[in-house]
C-alpha cells in the first residue's frame, strides 16, 4: 500500500512491516507503527539519507515564553528559529564535510554498538542537496536500538508471495509492504495552463523572483523554502501580491506579466535540489535565471530584501490597461 491511500480498517497489529524508502515519510512512519502494535518494522532502502535529531519541545522556547510578555516571545521565538534554521543550512553548504561528521555521529551515539552506521546513514550526497530528515527527539534511532526496527540497504530484486526477494540474494519476509517511495510533481496541481486558449509550454518560461512566469498575466504561485518553513515564503508571495494588487489599482493598470529576459540571463534549474522527484520532473517545469530577480533563492534573509522591500514597478515587469484600451476603441 501507499501512504497516501491508506485504508482506514488497515489492521497491522503484531504484522511484519516493510516500509520501502528513506525519506521523510518513511522517518516518520516507522516509529509510529512500531510503537503502536506492529510485531517488526523494516526500513528498505536503496540508498540512506541524513536522519537529525531535535526535541520536539524547544527549550528556548519555553524559557523566552515563560520570561516575556506573549507577544514579545512569539517575535523573538519566531527570529530565532529563522536564524538557526538558516545557518545550519549555510553551515551545511560551506562544510559539508563538517556537517557529515555531524550528523553521523549523532546517529552512531543513539544506535546499538557496532552498527554500520556508514552503510545505512552515510549518503553519498552531500548534506542538503536532498532534504534533510528530522526525528523528533531521536525516536527513529531509539526504535532501531530498542529492535523493533532495523534497517535493510540493498536494491529489489522481485516481490514474492511471503516478501522482497533483494539483489543480495536476500529475501524479507513480510505481511504487509508500504510504498514510501516518494512523489511526483504536479506543477498547479496538474492543472492545464492556456493563455487565450492556447496551451502554454511552461519549460519555454521563467521564474520571476519564484513567484511569477514570464509570459503568464496576472498569475502567481507558491514555491516554499526547501530549508526552512514553508511558510515563510508563502507570506512572502502573498504580501508581494496584495502589494501588485494596490499599485494596479492606484494606477488604473489591470494586467501585469513578467517579461522574460531573454538571452541576458542564463537558464538554470528550477530547482538547485537533487531528489529523485525533483529530478524526475525537471523536463516539465519552468526554469529559473542566474541573477535575480529570476533567481529562485533558498534564503529567506535575501528574499525579505526582495521580495518585501523589492520595488513592485520593476523594469522586468508589464504594466497595461487592456480594458481601458478596448474602451477607447469601442467610444
């Protein structure tokens, strides 16, 4: 079964349980069915991924809470996270060596003795070219220790009526296999894109400030942070809009597109991020610019210079009065 069709009779007390799959989801799935009645938890994986560990309660957040006025705590338990967040990425980009190390021995002090924790917690990738998994308060780490999870990394080799045979010749016995293999991208939610009925090759286009398509009116969407909140971001786009919004109305405008530019900016990836669905969907989505503002950035510090202080009548932007036109003609 999938995760994301998961039928609610679904009965998995005291079943073996092979989840395929690394990532987020997998992380969070395996201690909650181990310790909620599954007889034995398996995480197959093809290959590993960085696994952190962070309480779920944040110990600066209670002492700023218990300290200041309610308000007050909430901006500074808000900064503190933005800041923190950001420097452990841009700590991981600058040494990802050192981030690594890091990461690798806050797995090995929470596993068993003499777990190969290069084998199935060592990426071959660096920290953060795929997204960085979290488990909270370490809960992965102490089911595998407490045996009620291990962890298999070895590729398929066929299903069999009892489990996964493996390519090591190795099979798994199982009752039930999960399917936590990832996404596919739907850009819009799949809709279809047409401008004056015409479909729109979205690869032909660019990013304004990853918010905005070139050759697309009075359209904008929603790409978070992959390193911080999402949400973030998602307030960003929205002030941005409302601030369009107003300055179209103040000036009688009631159409506004990003105007692609051209060869003065070199084409890059939409994305500057390497899991496998991402990379999967790359030929179908619009691309981003080397300079801003058709840059998608990953750093919500810039982004506030951008976005929320960034001029809204930018030379990259068309301003027009269709209606105002059709108007004229037709008096």
């Amino acid at each position: 079964m999938h995760p994301q069709h998961w039928p609610e009779d679904l009965d998995y007390q005291g079943k073996r349980i092979i989840v395929i799959g690394s990532g987020a989801t997998a992380v969070t799935l395996i201690p909650a069915l181990a310790n909620s009645g599954a007889g034995h938890v398996t995480m197959l994986q093809r290959s590993p991924s960085y696994i952190g560990s962070l309480p779920d309660v944040d110990p600066f957040a209670v002492r700023t809470s218990s300290l200041l006025p309610p308000k007050l705590a909430y901006v500074v338990n808000r900064w503190k996270s933005i800041f923190v967040q950001s420097a452990r990425y841009r700590i991981s980009r600058r040494f990802p060596n050192f981030m690594r190390k890091t990461l690798m021995t806050m797995a090995e002090r929470r596993l068993p003795e003499g777990y190969d924790v290069e084998k199935h917690f060592g990426p071959r990738y660096k920290p953060w070219d795929e997204r960085l998994c979290l488990a909270p308060n370490g809960d992965l780490f102490r089911t595998i220790r407490s045996g009620q999870a291990d962890v298999v990394t070895d590729t398929i080799d066929r299903f069999t009526k009892t489990g996964i045979k493996l390519n090591s010749a190795e099979e798994l016995q199982a009752d039930i296999i999960i399917t936590a293999t990832g996404l596919n991208l739907r850009l819009f939610g799949g809709a279809a894109i047409l401008r004056n009925g015409v479909p729109v090759d979205l690869t032909e286009s660019m990013t304004y400030k990853g918010m905005m398509l070139s050759g697309l009116p009075n359209m904008a969407f929603t790409i978070g942070y992959t390193n911080v909140s999402w949400t973030l971001k998602a307030d960003l786009v929205s002030e941005f809009v409302c601030r369009v919004i107003n300055y179209m109305d103040a000036n009688g405008y009631d159409a506004v597109v990003p105007q692609h530019p051209g060869d003065s900016v070199e084409e890059r990836s939409l994305m500057d991020f390497t899991p496998g669905y991402v990379l999967r969907a790359l030929d179908s989505l619009p691309k981003a610019g080397s300079r801003a503002p058709w840059r998608l950035k990953q750093n919500y510090l810039l982004d506030l210079r951008l976005i929320r202080h960034g001029k809204v009548d930018d030379r990259a932007l068309r301003f027009s009065r269709h209606r105002a036109a059709v108007s004229a003609a037709s008096a």
